[in-house]
C-alpha cells in the first residue's frame, strides 16, 4: 500500500474533511502538554465506532502505528506521534450519549470534555467525581488512558474507580466491550488494566462511568502557614483525627509569590505554604469534622484560616490553587513538571530534598502539589533560550523523581509514564516486573501498533522541547 | 506416582513443608500432595520445579473458597501459602499497609485496629479467609455498595509467576499510574496467573459509631424496594440487604433478641438490615431518617441496634452465605444493575427447583443476588466436605441446569451475570460456573496463554475453562 493509497483510504471511510495531512495543519498535532514532539502523517476524525474500526484495521494492514488522541493535555508526551504513525482524534465523536439517572451511570463518548459531563449531570443532582486540574480540556478518553486523577480522588478515587464498562476498539479493528454495566464482572478485570494503559492495548469508543450524588453540604478550608514544613504537620494532623477530605492541597512559597504576581489572592506576602481542604456529606458531618479541621489548623501553626461553603466563596479560595500553574509564567518562562508520589509521612523530607536539588542545579522549584496522596508536582522552572536549559532541566528532573523512589514513591501518580519517563521505568520496576507488563500488552495488542515506544524503555531518546504556557496545561 | 510426587517434594522443600492430603478434596478430585512452604524462596522453588515437572498446581489461601469455579481438570499439589503470615508494614500516618498473602482478614484487622484503621476488604469467614485468597476471588461484601470491591483498595502487589519469577506491579503509594495496572488483573483471577505472596493497601480511618437498622417487611419485595428507596436517599445506608424466612431464622443469640419486637413470624416476610457508621450525630441523623423512611415505604417494624451488636450483625450477614450453601442444591450469586435488582429478584424467585423457590440476600445498592435453593433431600455437592451418593443427585440433574440457565437469563436482561457457586457435582461437570463467555474471551485467553503457557495454575477453573 502506498503512503497515497493509504490517505485514500482514510478519506474514503471517514470523509475528505475529516484527515488532515496537510504539513502546516498537522503541526498543532506535533505536541501535547509535553516537553516532546513528533509530527503524524495523518490526522483521523472518525464519527462512529464502525469508522474507529475500518481505520484502524487499515493502518493495522499498512503496517501504520496508530495513536489515539484525546485533547493533548497530557504532560508526559503520551500522545506523540512515532516516526509514520498517524493520530485518530475524537472532536467529532463528543456526545453525552445517555445518562441514566436511576442506576446512576453516563453513557459517553470518547471525545467528551470532563467538566462538561460533569456539568451536564449536575443538573440531575449528580457529579462525575474525577476532577483532573485540565477537566476544562481533557476529555473522558483520554482520562481513560492515562487513568486521571484530580484533587478529589483523595476521597473519591482515580478513573479505574469510576469507569464500569467500555467499548473499545483493538489493533486489528476487532471491537470488544469490557466490564459490565453491573459491578462485578465475571472473567479478568480487563476494563481495570485497560485504564492507564496509556493507548497502548486499544481505543475506547464507549465508555459508561459511575456518577456520584452531589452531597448535601461542601465546606472549603485555606490555611496559612509560615513554612511547608508545618503545613505538612498540618496535614498529619488531619488525617490523624480519622478524617478523609474530599481534597488536600498546597502551594509553596515560590508559587504563593507566582500567584500574588499575577493577581491577588489575598495571601500574605511573607507565607510559606497555603494549605487548602475540602470536606463533604451531610451538614452535621461537616460542621463536626470541620471543626476539628479548623483547630488542627490552628494548633499546628497557621496564621490564618479562612472557610466557605457558598459554592462562589469557596471558588475564591480555590483561584490561587488553580490559576497557579499559569501564574508560574510571571516568574519563568517555562516550566517542566514532574509528577512523583510519595508516602504522605515522607512529603516533608522530600520537599527539602527537592530544595536541595533546586540549589544545585540553580533552578527554580515550585511546589504545587495533592498532599493527601503525596503526589507532589514539583514544577522546574527556566528559559529555554538559554543553551543548555532543558538538558539541564531534564537532569535535575530524573533526580527529584530518584528521590521520590528513594523515599519509597513511584514516578507518576496521575499523568503517566509516555515518553517522557520511560527510561526512568527501572528505578522502579525490575526487568522481570517489566516484562509482566509486556504479557499484558502481547495479549491485548500482539503487533504492538497502538501508541508504540512509550511506556517501557528503549534507549531511544525523545525529543524535548519547552513547555508553553497554553491553556488548559494545568494539573 | 503418589508417593514420587511426595518424596520429590520432601527432597525439595523438606518435610516440614509437605503436608498429608486431609481435607484437600477439591470438587472430588483429591490432590496428591499439599505442600506449605515457608517463605517466598520456598514457594519459588516449588512453583520452579512444578512447571518443569508439568505438575498442576491450586494455590490455597484459608481454603474458605476452594469450591468456587469450574471443576479442575486436574489437581496435582495444593499449595498452601498460610506461612505467609507476616505484616510487611504498616504506617498509620501514611494509611497504607502491606502485607503477606497468607494473613487472615481478622488478623489483619486485629493489627491495624490499634492505628484507628481497617482495610475494607470483606471475605466470609475472615478468621479463616486469607488476603491473597480474598483478593483471587475478588468479590464483593455485605458493604460492597460503599467499599467497592478488593480491587479499589489494593495499590501494590507481588507475584511469583509459574516459573516462580518474582514480579510486583503498582507500589506502596495510594495514587499512581507508573506502568500497567496489574492489581486489577491479578484481582478476581482466581490464582490463573500468578501466586499471589504480598499486597498493599490503602486503608480507611474506624468511624467512632456504627450501628444497624434490623427491619421488618411483608415480602422480600417491598423490603428490596424500599432498600433501593433508602440507599438513593441523603440517609444511604454503608450496605442494605433483604433476606427471605430461610435466611433469617438462622440468626442466633443476641441478634435474635434485638429482632424480637420484629414480628418475624411469618415465613413470607422478610427481613433487611442496613449498616451504617460514622461520626455520631451524622449517623444517628441517617439512621433516623432511614427508619421513617422505610416505615413510610412498608416496612413493619424498625429496631436499631449500635455499637457492638451492629458489628455483629455485620459478621452474620458476611458468613452465612457459607452456612446456608451446604445445605442448599444450588447457590447463585448475580450482579446485576442496582435498579434492576427488585425485578431480578423477583424473576428469580420464580425460578423453582423441586417445587421449592431460592431463599434470597438481596442487595439494592450493589445490585448483588444470592440465591441458595434448598436441598430437599441430603444431596451430595460440590463444596461440600462429604462427596457422598451420587445417584439421588443424578434424577435432578436437568431440573438444576434449568434453573441454572433461566437464571442467568435473568441476569443478562438486567446487564450483568450470574456465577454458580454451589452445585451437584455431575451437575458442575457439565457448566461453565462462570457463565457464558464475553466478547472479550479471545483476549482473556491470550493473557493466560500469555502468564501460564503451560496451563499449570488451576487449570479449568476459570471462565471459558481457562
């Protein structure tokens, strides 16, 4: 088949408008929210499962890899395109397909928007409960890839916890549903391994998840603290008193100042961390748990505490925690993020050992991270015009996350491992575990055409290039 | 061959760690040896061995559930893994623990009690039930509507494949997506690809009150409607299940005192209890709210217990599915979608065997059936201890794989399935326990292909026979 036949054959099942393969079209389809590139031959927007499938199963026989794209907000470049692959990208298939309100589920397409679904089911009385910091641009495919988290998944879980069954399509263009729209399943849990698979097993076309009923009362707490040392204390505190929040946030000293330079937030200039907490259930709940909250807050040192429950007021004090990605732009022009998790005891130690890292390279370090789970976003902050900058950068970067491994973490809690940290893989997993994994995609994807050359180490270097500041990169 | 396999074993592992087959019948075929390891070296060595000797292998947590699945077809050596009993770690303050499979779940929670935390992991019998066992079954408990199933709480997990290569996948952390999520493919395998050693998981804060709600309805109907009410409301209960006559009567001692005022009496009513826990006025809120509402949606009577008594209860609804199934020709368990959960019920309880209708436990919020049809006569069965006489069970042998096959006709029209978990031996020869196979079938069996080539981990046992 030649490259022609091929882009023939592609329009012919989805329609001339819906491939791009014109060069100045495809270069908005070179990155994601990555540090990496790589330019598809084509870009697919099929319609309908059944266009899914032919145009898979086309590229399956012209030996073309294939990538599924979601929005591109991923930071870790899990949606570059290899050398002659193509891209199948989902705008046009972005319908809320049915919600059925009494067994609680959401039948949804690939292509919907997160906080849309969200949006949409909240007028029933219902939440979608994973909330990514991008929920205004990822869609729900892509959520499934990578397995999303959100602040809420302290209480609420990940995407695997949300997602009850799928219709996907795999390498050959063959078409399988996975789970049940009943919550056991029989046979191997192939909807959960399928979850942050990262595209490699298939693309779901279909996909049913659980919606939550919204709760009764929500209560936000911010608390300012000199250091982030006892803002860790802080949060030791609450968990000792039995509590789960809904969300447990902070935002260092650097970021605090990032986020004053930007717009005021009414945090004080000489804080050290801003710890945010959110509960929810029912109003006693949260006037009994809330004051315990509140005075762990106060006898592990901050200097001030403020709460809402009016959905507007608690908004305010979410601004500083959400816009403060984009506000680091006031203080660098780029940034690289790095998404390790450790054990909650170990956030303190490990937030000085990621200092001591700043200092030596003499990089900036921004703390903006999801304390309840210890998945620290350590956000390296420089200026790629300066020769040498991302090398350095990528450096200093690989050994926050040694250091999270070292403090007993792991390398990626929500975004995934892509291109960027597969040769980081064996800090944490042994050729053995490694090739368990492998089992799992030879079973699902025998010729490895789906989104190859990421996950698992290969020697073969990517290739970074700075982060902009676009929208919707937030975490 | 008996006694080679034996002195081979004894060669390898020593004869502390070779046991005499007692109680190893496993759907009536007797293994020929058990063997206990003592450690993860030990086990490695054995799995080693066994794949080149082409041995097949059970793994065997408490044995609590060694008659679920399809009868093997064949059963060389049970591998006992109860010297797996230590706790790994645990840190309260981190709220995660891991721990070595062969630990019990009342063990486990013994341990993590002191720290003001427990792992919601439910299992019959948790005395006895091990954590590896648990999670190779991977079901759902009678809190399964607020806990999930094993597979939302285990974050990390080492296995020793079939060679006895030691792998893990996940870790100690409570949010990650570095690498594959291999927890949730070794949950709910039921030991077909690997021999679960360590887990950990994430753990959740005691609430400082708990208590139930014992009530009392005309029929399982109402009291499956009225639960599906409740369990959609602000006063939702943590798990609510309604349960016919043959249930009920079972309970005992201080739970049947609580339940007096319950006007019990006749064998059409039925009786529900729904859990609940949390901080005090919260949960005595809830439970106040859910007795009015349940008594404006039917129900008879209302009693409320608390504290103790309530974790009692709790333990009860958990095992007696295991004391009602030896005594019952037939268990099924459906899941099913939860609105359709009155409907199903009442579907199957329509399915008759010998003219008698299934006891039911029904839970609304899960969208969980079980179903135990009663044994007329003592008829032999698979699970059981006693193999027996096998000729009283042949006569009924096409009236039980009806009620087999329309029940789970039932559970397809309302989305889900339904495993047979007890049955006549000759009966459980001829089924798949575990259902009609998905579409998904072909890729299933490539991954056992995949972790097992040789097929030598409890061959048959699964869907589709794998």
């Amino acid at each position: 088949m030649t490259t022609k036949q091929f882009l023939t054959g592609l329009q012919r099942i989805v329609g001339e408008e819906n491939v791009v393969f014109h060069p100045d079209d495809l270069l908005v389809f070179e990155y994601d929210g990555s540090v990496d590139r790589g330019l598809p031959q084509a870009v697919v927007f099929p319609a309908s499962t059944d266009e899914v499938s032919r145009v898979i199963a086309l590229a399956h026989r012209a030996g073309v890899p294939v990538v599924g794209r979601g929005t591109g907000t991923g930071l870790s470049g899990g949606a570059i395109t290899p050398p002659g692959g193509i891209q199948v990208a989902f705008p046009r298939m972005n319908h809320i397909l049915e919600v059925d309100t009494e067994n609680r589920i959401a039948f949804v397409e690939p292509g919907v928007i997160n906080l849309d679904l969200d949006t949409h089911v909240r007028k029933m009385g219902l939440r979608y409960a994973p909330d990514p910091s991008s929920q205004r641009a990822c869609s729900l495919g892509g959520n499934i890839a990578e397995n999303a988290g959100g602040p809420h998944c302290l209480a609420y879980g990940t995407t695997t916890n949300h997602v009850l069954g799928m219709e996907v399509v795999l390498e050959d263009g063959s078409v399988i549903n996975l789970g049940s729209l009943a919550r056991e399943t029989v046979g191997y849990d192939l909807r959960g391994v399928f979850t942050g698979s990262e595209g490699t097993f298939g693309i779901a076309t279909r996909i049913a998840v659980r919606l939550l009923p919204v709760p009764e009362s929500v209560r936000t707490f911010l608390g300012i603290f000199p250091d982030v040392e006892s803002a860790c204390t802080a949060v030791s505190a609450v968990i000792e008193h039995g509590i789960v929040p809904a969300a447990l946030e902070m935002i260092d000293a650097l970021t605090i100042q990032a986020v004053q330079n930007v717009s005021d937030a009414g945090y004080p200039d000489d804080a050290g961390a801003v710890l945010l907490i959110e509960l929810e259930g029912l109003q006693d709940e949260v006037d009994e748990i809330g004051g315990e909250v509140e005075a762990a807050l106060w006898e592990t040192g901050a200097t001030q505490v403020r709460t809402a429950e009016a959905a507007d007021e608690r908004e305010q004090l979410w601004v500083g925690r959400k816009g403060a990605l984009g506000a680091l732009g006031s203080i660098a022009p780029n940034y690289f993020l790095v998404d390790g998790v450790v054990p909650r005891t170990k956030l303190a130690q490990v937030l000085g050992q990621v200092a001591e890292v700043s200092r030596k390279y003499n990089i900036p370090i921004a703390n903006v991270f999801h304390a309840g789970d210890g998945n620290l976003h350590p956000c390296l902050l420089f200026d790629e015009r300066q020769p040498g900058a991302i090398q350095k950068i990528v450096e200093a970067g690989t050994e926050v996350l040694q250091v999270c491994v070292d403090a007993g973490g792991t390398l990626t809690g929500e975004h995934g491992v892509g291109l960027e940290k597969k040769e980081q893989m064996p800090l944490v997993f042994s050729d053995d575990d490694m090739a368990a994994m492998l089992l799992v995609r030879q079973a699902f994807a025998p010729d490895n055409s789906l989104n190859p050359g990421k996950i698992f180490p290969d020697g073969k270097s990517h290739t970074p290039r700075a982060h902009p500041f676009a929208p919707g990169m937030t975490v | 061959m008996e006694s080679s396999l034996g002195d081979s074993l004894v060669r390898l592992l020593g004869a502390n760690s070779v046991l005499p087959v007692v109680d190893g019948n496993v759907d009536g075929r007797t293994p020929q040896v058990v063997v206990r390891p003592r450690d993860r070296v030990q086990i490695s060595e054995f799995l080693s061995w066994a794949s080149s000797e082409k041995v097949s292998v059970l793994p065997r947590g408490g044995g609590t559930r060694m008659g679920l699945g399809n009868v093997p077809r064949s059963a060389d050596v049970v591998l006992d893994l109860s010297r797996l009993d230590r706790v790994v770690d645990y840190q309260p303050a981190d709220m995660t623990a891991t721990v070595e499979a062969g630990v019990t779940l009342a063990s486990l929670q013994e341990r993590l009690a002191p720290g003001g935390e427990f792992v919601p992991l439910e299992s019959a019998l948790p005395g006895r039930s091990t954590v590896g066992g648990t999670l190779s079954v991977g079901a759902g408990g009678p809190l399964a509507q607020a806990y999930g199933l094993p597979r939302e709480w285990l974050i990390g997990i080492s296995v020793l494949s079939p060679l006895g290569v030691a792998t893990k996948a996940g870790g100690k952390v409570v949010k990650n997506v570095t690498g594959y999520d291999l927890n949730k493919l070794y949950t709910g395998s039921l030991g077909t690809l690997g021999v679960i050693v360590e887990a950990s998981f994430k753990l959740l804060p005691i609430d400082p009150e708990s208590g139930a709600l014992l009530v009392s309805f005309p029929s399982l109907l109402d009291s499956v409607l009225a639960g599906r009410k409740l369990v959609r409301s602000p006063a939702g209960p943590l798990g609510y299940h309604g349960m016919t006559f043959g249930v009920f009567r079972r309970l005992q001692d201080s739970i049947q005192a609580a339940s007096q005022g319950l006007g019990l009496g006749d064998t059409d009513a039925a009786l529900s209890l729904a859990f609940y826990s949390g901080r005090a006025k919260a949960t005595g809120r809830r439970m106040g709210e859910a007795a009015a509402l349940l008594l404006s949606e039917g129900a008879t009577a209302v009693q409320r217990v608390e504290g103790p008594a309530a974790q009692g209860l709790l333990r009860w609804i958990g095992d007696v599915p295991s004391e009602i199934s030896p005594r019952s020709v037939l268990v099924m368990r459906l899941s099913v979608q939860p609105q359709s959960a009155a409907r199903a019920s009442v579907e199957c309880g329509e399915v008759t065997l010998s003219g008698g209708k299934p006891d039911q436990i029904a839970d609304p919020g899960f969208g969980a059936i079980r179903l135990f049809w009663p044994t007329p006569t003592d008829v032999p069965s698979a699970g059981g201890f006693v193999p027996g006489v096998r000729a009283a069970g042949l006569a009924q042998q096409q009236p039980i794989l009806d009620a087999i096959n329309r029940t789970q006709q039932v559970a397809k029209k309302y989305g889900g399935s339904a495993v047979v978990e007890h049955c006549p031996l000759h009966v459980k020869g001829q089924i798949d326990v575990w259902g009609d196979a998905p579409d998904s079938m072909a890729v299933m069996r490539r991954l056992k292909d995949k972790f097992d080539p040789g097929g030598m981990l409890n061959p048959g046992r699964f869907l589709g026979g794998i």
